[in-house]
C-alpha cells in the first residue's frame, strides 16, 4: 500500500491497511485505538429560587401561622421546604420534599405537650430539674434517630429517597461520652483530693490550702483533657451524624478521621489567641490616644467600651464564620455516596461579608428582608457545593422509601436541638 493511499482513506475517515510486515495478513486492518478517558468533573449544586418568589411564601405563611395561632406552622414548614428542596438542582434535576403536614402536625402536638409537661415540671416544681435532665440525657438519642430518620425518607432526587441507620448506642456516645467522662472525673477528683462530705449545718465549706491547691491542679488537668478530647467527640458526632445514611442503594461513608479535626480546632485556638493580643493592642491603643485629652474624665468611659465591644463583636464573629465554614467545608468534603464524592469550597471572607450584610439588612428593615437573606445564603452555600460521580448520577439505583413519624423532627424543634452539619 503507498503512502498517496494511506492519505486517501484517512480522509474517507477509515483506518488504514496495514501491510504483513508487523506479522498481519495483507488487507486486515487495525484494531482502533481506545479514546483516552477524560477525567470526571465535579457537578455544581445550583439553587434557582429568587427572593421575590419566596418572600410571597414567607409573608403568607407567616400571616396564617399567625391568625391561626400556630395551626398552619405544619403547612408553612411543608412549603418552605418543598420550595428550597425544588430549587435545588443537581446534574439538572431537583430535589423533593415529601413530607405531609398532618404528620408534621401530629409530631407538633405531641411535641407541644411534651414541652408544656416540662416547662410546668421545670417552673412550679425545680427539684424535677434533678429527674427530667436524666430522662432528657435518655430520651435524646432517640429523638435524633427520629428526626434524621424523617428527614431522610422524605428527601427524594430523581424519585429516590435517602436513609437513615443510626443506631442509640453510637449517638449516645457521641453526644454524652464528654460530658458523662467529665463528670465522673470530676467526682473522683472530690474523693481523692480529701474535700470534706459531713459539714455542720449550712456553714461553708473551708478547705485547707493544701486540699484546695490540689483541687485547682486537678481541675486545671480536667480543663485540659477536656479540650483535648473534645476535636475527637465532635468528630464522633459528624461521623454519626452522616455516616448511618444511604441513597436508594448506595451507603455514605465518612472518609475523614480525629486528626483533621485536632488540626482544625488547633487552628482556632490559635486565631483566638490572636484574637485576644488584638483586643488588648486596641484596648492600650485606646487609653493612649484618650490619654491628656479635653473632658479625659468623660471622653475615656464612654469612647473606650464602644470601641472594644465593637472589636470583641467582630473578632467573636469572625471566629464563630470560621469555625462553621471550615467545619462544612471538611465534613461534606469528607463524605462519599457511593462511588461519589461530595465536596465544598466556602471562603471565610465571603461567607463573613455575606453574614454581615444579611444581619444588617434584616435590622435595618425590621425582619422584611428576612427572605432575600435565606435565598442569597442558601444561593451561595449551593454554588460552592459539588459532586464528583465517576458514574454519573443516572446510575443510583434503588426502591421506594418508607414513612416515617414526624415527632422526633417537632421535638427537635420545639426543644431546639440543632441536628445540622
């Protein structure tokens, strides 16, 4: 074959013959090359909704919510939800509520008297306080199995539903461990450093220097312990918080340990050390400047605690933006579906801009732009939240969800348990 006919078929668009010389038969040809395989791009979440459309839910539901003294708070819930679920698009498909509003309002009575029950135990006889906070530590776990379990089932995305399989046992741990190693600390502390039990009557304790300089030392160690152990707890407490899930078929797994919590929280703790050498810096700075002017005496107690509780706000802020962006961003990018990943990228500047002037427009206009905050959030938070599918999200499989009860989610509620990321 010559090299005109070789040019001849390859702008026919066909492989060309390939001779004997290579060990194959004249007139076969060869196999064609496999295309290089691209590498998967991560699929950006998307919320389409606009302020104007939701303030029109917003004011409705808050007006019948109102006249009806609560009644409607179901139907409002249900609304809200469906709108932001049905704005939100991933890979050019939405997400579904499914929840019903009689079952929500179920939950919310039994949720009603359950919170009545203990305001009158907690007001008219304090010495239940001693009973019901045991009985809460008890009934907690199960109300965060309900909630998430409700919340999961009623999710839906190209007509499947999400799952949740957390155990009591594994929450437990998770949110009282700390607390219950603290405590039990604490106690042994009491009777090992030789604090008196039987006091005479209501006279105060007296300890001696030596027992009472023992009890500061420990205490210090159990401070400490304490604030090394808790990056290992909170960590526990996302782990359970997303890992017991599933959609449809595909399992989540939480691919992220201890330690990039440990670094996180280390992180912090050394922003707030910053934080705190700035608040004085501001706090020396401000003497100096007051220092030998006119009307020192009235100038210097009024100038100086605005200026530093305008920079302890903003420090306190700025901290708190940190810790929940970075919080975000490590758990979600932590967590697999399947062969899928999640991923986030939200900047703390952005995200501390975004709240600043969200704040301030809701004081400024007494509450109504409430709506234009949550869509601009939520618009944000989406845009900087993907998924890495391999598969491709036409490849989940899986079958119907089943109902769930709605009292653990109106518990959560009304008892204002954050179950959130």
């Amino acid at each position: 074959m010559t090299d005109k006919d070789v040019e001849a078929q390859a702008r026919l668009g066909g492989p060309p013959d390939i001779a004997g010389e290579e060990g194959g038969a004249p007139g076969t040809t060869a196999p064609l090359a496999e295309p290089a395989a691209t590498d998967a791009q991560p699929i950006p979440f998307e919320f389409r909704g606009n302020a104007r459309e939701y303030f029109k839910i917003w004011v409705v539901n808050l007006a019948l919510t109102l006249v009806t003294l609560g009644i409607y708070s179901p139907w409002a819930k249900v609304r809200k939800l469906r709108y932001f679920y049905g704005n939100t698009y991933l890979d050019g498909s939405s997400f579904e509520f499914l929840g019903s509003p009689i079952a929500i309002l179920k939950g919310r009575i039994i949720a009603v008297l359950a919170f009545a029950s203990y305001w009158l135990a907690a007001n008219f006889y304090p010495a239940a306080n001693l009973v019901l906070l045991p009985v809460f530590a008890v009934f907690f776990p199960w109300v965060f199995v309900k909630t998430l379990t409700f919340r999961s089932r009623n999710s839906a995305y190209r007509n499947l539903t999400f799952s949740y399989h957390g155990g009591y046992l594994q929450i437990a741990a998770a949110y009282f461990g700390l607390p219950v190693l603290i405590a039990a600390v604490a106690v042994a502390i009491f009777f090992g450093a030789g604090v008196p039990l039987n006091l005479p009557g209501n006279s105060p304790v007296k300890l001696s220097a030596e027992v009472a300089g023992r009890v500061g030392m420990l205490l210090s160690f159990v401070v400490l312990g304490a604030s090394l152990a808790f990056p290992y707890f909170y960590y526990l407490q996302k782990r359970v918080f997303l890992a017991p899930r599933k959609f449809g078929d595909s399992a989540f797994t939480f691919e992220a340990g201890p330690a990039p919590f440990y670094r996180l929280m280390f992180k912090l703790s050394f922003f707030s050390v910053v934080a705190m050498v700035a608040i004085l810096i501001v706090l020396w700075l401000t003497g100096a400047f007051t220092k030998g002017m006119p009307g020192e005496t009235v100038a210097r107690p009024v100038f100086m605690p605005i200026i530093v509780a305008l920079v302890v706000v903003l420090a306190q802020s700025l901290l708190f933006v940190t810790f929940i962006t970075w919080t975000r961003n490590l758990v979600l990018s932590a967590v697999r579906i399947g062969e899928a990943q999640l991923g986030s990228r939200l900047r703390v500047g952005e995200i501390f801009l975004l709240y600043l002037t969200n704040i301030i427009a809701i004081v400024c206009t007494l509450g109504l732009l409430t709506p234009w905050a949550k869509v601009r959030l939520t618009r944000y938070q989406m845009s900087k939240t993907s998924l890495l599918a391999p598969q491709g999200t036409e490849n989940f499989t899986g079958g119907p969800g089943q109902s769930a009860s709605a009292v653990g989610e109106e518990l959560a509620d009304f008892f204002d348990l954050d179950l959130a990321i």
